[in-house]
C-alpha cells in the first residue's frame, strides 16, 4: 500500500514590491525654493542695509531681482506640500493631529523660544521679534513670526480634513477669494498673518487638483519652459509699470503663474544630474535652513553691519555683486553642518516631534518625508 503524504498548503509569498523612486523635480524644487528664501532674507535684512558708496546700483539690482521672484518661492512650497499631503488628509483626525498638525505647531513654538532669545540679543535686527509678554502671546497665537510657514502647514491640515468631502469648487473658491483679498491690501493682516491668507489656495490647489499638476510634470518641456518664464517676467513688468500689485486678484494670479512656470524649470533642472543631485538634497532637508538661518542671519548682521558699511569703495564693488551669494551659501552650509551635530548630541527633538513609543518610527520628520512620484492618470 502507498501511502500519500499529507498535503502541505503553502501561503503564497506576497512578492515585496520594490521602494517607489522619490519624485525628483518636487524635491529640486523645495531646493531652489530654500535657496531663494534664506537670498531673500539676506538681501532684504542685512544687504540693503548696508550703506553703501558705490558708482553703480549694483544693490538695487539685487533687490529687484529678490522682488521678481516673491510669486514664486512660497506659493511653489505650498503647491508641492499639497501634493504630498493626500494620504495624510484621509487619514483619522488622531493620526493627522499628532503627525502633522501638532507637529508642525511644535516646532514652531521650539523655535520661536530659540528665535525669540536670540533676536533680543540683536534688537536692531529688521525681522518681527517678541519683546514683551503680550508680544509672545500674539506671536504665539494670531500673528506668527518669520516661522509661519510651521503655522500655516497645522492650520492648513485643519482646512483640508474639514473640507475633504466637499467639493473642489466649493473649497477653492473661497480660498482664492480669501488670497485675492489678502494680496489686495483689504484685510487687516498684521506681521505675517496676511501670508496665511494668502497661501492656503496654493495648499489647497496642489492638494485637490493633484491630476492637472501630474499632467503638466509629464508634459512640460523646454520650449514650454521659456515661453512660461518669458510671460511671467513680461507680466511682473507689466505690474511693476502700472503699480497693479495690490489691484484685486492680479497678485494671485501671477502666482499660480509663478508656480506653473517654477515646476516646469524643476522638472527641467531635475534631468541635469549634476545640479538636480544636490538641489534635491537641500529639497529634503529643508528644515534647519528655514528654522535656522534667521537667527545666524541676524548674529551676522550685528557682527558684518558696520565694518562692511565702512570699507572702501574696491572691497564694497566686491561685496556688492557677491555678497548676497556667498552669505546665502554660508548660512545653508552652516545650518545644515549644525543640524548634524545637533542630533548627534541628542537634540533631535527640535527638528521633530519626540515620538511616543507606539508611534515610533512610523512617521518621517517634518515635510522631508520621501517624496514619492505622481502615479499617472489612468
């Protein structure tokens, strides 16, 4: 007799799919957009305030050219945020209130104490400072510092897990209505706050009208890539001419512009290896340049101010075409050289939100999260 053995049901083994590649143009775009905040900065808060004794406008040069990309920095860091947002919105108001929303608020409150301190050691430093009690208590709460981009992100995923189920219209409607408004000068939006009216349509927007966002990423080229940027410098003339910044509506629009045109560039700065290489490493760590730099800024400013004021007219001929640059590079390498020996020391909880042990590990930090491609359109 032949006996059988017994039959062995195997589990089929679920094949582990492979990591998906990080979407490289979102990242050199955070890159650029990084860049051009901490040369906006430098420009604005320590450049043009030294005083100079030169035979040519180099500094005003610089300042018109920090002023042609205001449409682009921030509204392009709020579009790709929105893009990546999806999975965080959909999930329970648990998950989403602790990985995003009280996170994002926490590092705000941690570095505006570092911010706030630091700033009362340089008060002569152009940037919005607490220097009293009820200062904190506003800053704090109605009126946020040059940290509010933090802020805005917790508001933002408060707006987008509220209105989820509602749809695109009615969201981003009133959302333009309310940045149109802001942009116009017809809401009373002290310090900062009036940057959080007007950014949420461009959360919102890279948010809900992910699709037509994918589209264009897929079909964008150079010769698209031109004629954009060529409309928009002839549209920031246009304004500048007419004095139309404040007119109703024309400052949103040239944003949404700005963004169309600043993705196009980054899925073409995205195919140059060399450049993409390291604008999407600054585009993943973007954090301890943003929260960073302002404070090292104004140290600086206090240290350079006087000396640079007062050199002669070969130095200042130097400082003038490369300062800007040189700082902008200066203060990037050391935020990013102190946020590693930070952690190093065990300071990782002011870049994240100390992990309950259950939680550990299960979210990335901040928005440096790996940015994954667009799935395409079916």
């Amino acid at each position: 007799m032949t006996w059988d053995a017994p039959t062995q049901v195997i589990p089929a083994v679920k094949p582990v799919e492979p990591a998906k590649p990080r979407a490289g143009w979102a990242d050199v775009a955070k890159g650029v957009c990084i860049i051009l905040v901490v040369l906006w900065h430098v420009i604005m808060k320590h450049y043009l305030q030294i005083t100079w004794h030169l035979p040519a406008p180099i500094p005003g040069l610089w300042g018109a050219f920090g002023d042609q990309l205001l449409p682009l920095r921030m509204p392009v860091f709020f579009t790709i945020s929105g893009l990546f947002a999806a999975s965080a919105v959909q999930r329970s108001w648990r998950v989403t209130a602790r990985s995003r929303i009280a996170r994002f608020y926490y590092l705000y409150a941690i570095w505006f104490t570092v911010h706030t301190v630091v700033l009362s050691m340089v008060p002569r430093f152009d940037t919005l400072a607490a220097r009293s009690a009820l200062d904190v208590l506003e800053q704090l709460t109605i009126t946020p510092t040059n940290l509010w981009y933090l802020v805005a992100l917790a508001a933002y995923f408060v707006i987008a897990k509220l209105t989820r189920e509602l749809p695109v219209a009615v969201v981003l409607g009133p959302a333009l209505l309310l940045s149109a408004v802001a942009s116009a000068g017809l809401l009373a939006a002290p310090g900062n706050r009036g940057q959080l009216y007007q950014n949420l349509f461009f959360f919102l927007a890279g948010l809900r009208l992910k699709p037509w966002v994918e589209r264009w990423v897929r079909t964008t080229d150079r010769r698209m890539l031109l004629a954009g940027g060529a409309a928009y410098l002839v549209v920031m003339l246009v304004i500048r001419l007419l004095g139309a910044k404040q007119w109703l509506g024309v400052w949103p629009a040239v944003c949404g512009l700005a963004v169309v045109v600043g993705i196009a560039a980054a899925v073409e700065l995205d195919r140059w290896t060399r450049v993409s290489r390291l604008l999407a490493d600054l585009g993943r760590n973007t954090l301890p340049i943003y929260v960073m730099h302002m404070p090292l800024l104004a140290l600086l400013h206090a240290a350079l101010l006087k000396p640079f004021s007062g050199a002669g007219t070969p130095v200042q001929l130097v400082l003038a075409v490369l300062l800007p640059v040189a700082l902008t590079a200066l203060l990037i390498t050391v935020c990013l050289t102190l946020r590693r020996g930070i952690e190093a020391a065990g300071g990782s909880w002011l870049f994240d939100l100390p992990a309950r042990r259950e939680h550990a590990r299960q979210e990335p930090a901040w928005d440096d999260r790996p940015t994954m491609v667009l799935p395409l359109l079916r």
